[in-house]
C-alpha cells in the first residue's frame, strides 16, 4: 500500500501529531507492506493559490511551476492520503491549509449535487481506490470544542472514503518524561491501524479508545498552567 503523509505542523519531524501518525502507519504495516512518502509543508515551495481556474479547464495542470506537481503526482499513485497536523487556531496550520487549496487540480470544473443538496466539483481523475485520512493533535485537554472545525472541513472536502483521528494532550507525545502515559496509547494507535488496514475504518470503540484523554484533563491543564505543586 502506497502512503502519502501531508505534514503540516511548521515542527517538521519534531511534529508531536507526526508520532501518532507513524504509529498509526507501523500498525497498518502488521497487515500488509507499506511505501510510505512525507510531505513536510512548512519547508515545501508551493505558491497560493491564484483562484484563475486555469486548471479545470486544461486537465489539471497548474499555472505554478513548483513542488506541488510532484506532491499531486503522489498523491494520484496513493491508496491513503493522511493530513498529519497539530491544530492552530481551531483549524489546520497555514502552510498545509495551502497546499489542501492547491489540490484543486485534482477536480474538474463540472459540478455534482448530492442526496442531501450539496454541491462539490467532480474528480478529474479516477480516485475511486484512495482513502483520505485526517490526523491532528491538540494540546487542549479534551477535545470538546476545540476540532470541530477542522473536522467538518475535512468532512466537507472529502465526504467519500474519509476517516478522522482527533488526539488531545498530544504535546505529551515529545516528553520523555510523560513515556509511561504516552506508550500505551502509542500501541493502541498501533492497533489502530492494523484494524484500518484489515477493515477499512475504525470501530466506535476503538475511536473512543485513541480520541480520548491520556490523563486526567485537570491533571494536564494543571501541568500546561505550569502548577507543578
């Protein structure tokens, strides 16, 4: 299975989100071999977004000549696409919001109307095989009212084949000293992704088990507040 990691967080490899998504990653590899390409953002040379529609009307191609046609080009050679990324202000970081603006060459200029009313733009290619997954960690204790946002545009984005992880308490993924807190979930990620690849999504209770908090909320928001006593 090809894999294609859009890392967002401006950390690059240091991204605490980024830890889920390998574990998440390693877990799928339990079940069938993996080639998996990384994405970082931030470091990418990807121009706006110019909003000419030049690319709807000539098969795809861009006006901007930079790393965004090879990024589409792994991503058409894909079977899973995961948006890794911490939340920055109740959505994705600048860098990776640009690059999901510049996948619009990936759909056609014709429109389609769903069930429920929506409109959305058709594909211009055959993406029927790919599987589009979100990833984000927060450094909130829970996730009540802080993900909602950036979830509903990943749903809205990609109403098909889509599948979403939200992590709080993520910064404990880069502390040495949260490790005894932090392995467990690290495996149950493991797990996670073992059960994706094998079904194809994720049971309510798995996703209870991954989106939950590590600690006690109070007990983290009284260390992030720096009370130590």
């Amino acid at each position: 299975m090809k894999i294609t990691v859009l890392n967002g967080s401006p950390k690059g490899e240091r991204s605490d989100t980024l830890v889920m998504t390998r574990a998440f990653i390693e877990g799928m590899g339990r079940v069938c071999p993996t080639e998996v390409i990384t994405v970082h953002a931030a470091v990418a040379n990807i121009e706006y977004c110019s909003g000419c529609f030049a690319c709807k009307h000539n098969g795809g191609k861009c006006i901007h000549d930079d790393d965004m046609t090879g990024i589409l080009e792994d991503m058409l050679s894909s079977d899973l696409i995961i948006y890794s990324f911490g939340l920055y202000s109740y959505g994705m970081p600048g860098a990776l919001k640009n690059l999901l603006d510049r996948t619009m060459p990936l759909s056609s200029w014709n429109m389609y109307r769903d069930t429920e009313g929506k409109y959305g733009h058709k594909f211009q290619y055959d993406v029927s095989r790919m599987r589009f997954m979100m990833i984000c960690g927060c450094g909130y204790p829970n996730s009540k009212h802080n993900f909602e946002g950036a979830v509903r545009q990943f749903e809205l984005k990609y109403p098909d084949n889509c599948g979403i992880i939200t992590v709080p308490e993520s910064p404990m993924f880069n502390i040495p000293q949260a490790a005894q807190f932090v392995s467990p979930r690290i495996e149950e990620l493991k797990d996670a992704g073992e059960e994706f690849a094998k079904n194809g999504a994720l049971s309510d209770e798995t996703m209870k088990k991954i989106c939950s908090p590590m600690i006690p909320e109070e007990i983290y928001a009284k260390f992030a507040n720096g009370e130590r006593h």
